[in-house]
C-alpha cells in the first residue's frame, strides 16, 4: 500500500499521519487522509508539470497557525 510506504519514508506524510493520531484520530481515517494528501499533490504536479519538492508542500507550525 503506497500510503504506508509513505508513511514509513516521507517525513512529511509522517508529520501530518503523527498530527493526525496525537489528535485522537484512527489509523486508518488518519492513513486516508495522508492518501487524499498524496493525490492533491500528485494532480497539482502533473497539472502544473513539476517535479515534487518537500519545502513546497511542508508548513511548519507557525504556517499553519496563521491560516
């Protein structure tokens, strides 16, 4: 399952997957929502015809309050 593997692997789905499981959500509605993420930004890249770079789709904490 490619959602796992990116779990293991990717910081940043790691990031939001912790996120997601310290706010008391399952494993497996918190393994969908890194799923959802990774098609977001797949459609983007293949939209916008780029290559994927981590410091473009990673918000750091103060980002994400601020929203």
């Amino acid at each position: 399952m490619p959602t796992l593997t990116a779990i293991n692997h990717n910081p940043h789905m790691r990031m939001v997957y912790d996120r997601l499981k310290e706010n008391g959500k399952h494993s497996s509605v918190a393994q969908i929502a890194v799923m959802r993420k990774m098609v977001v930004i797949a459609f983007s890249l293949f939209k916008t015809k780029e290559s994927y770079d981590i410091e473009r789709f990673v918000k750091t904490g103060a980002e994400e309050k601020a929203a």
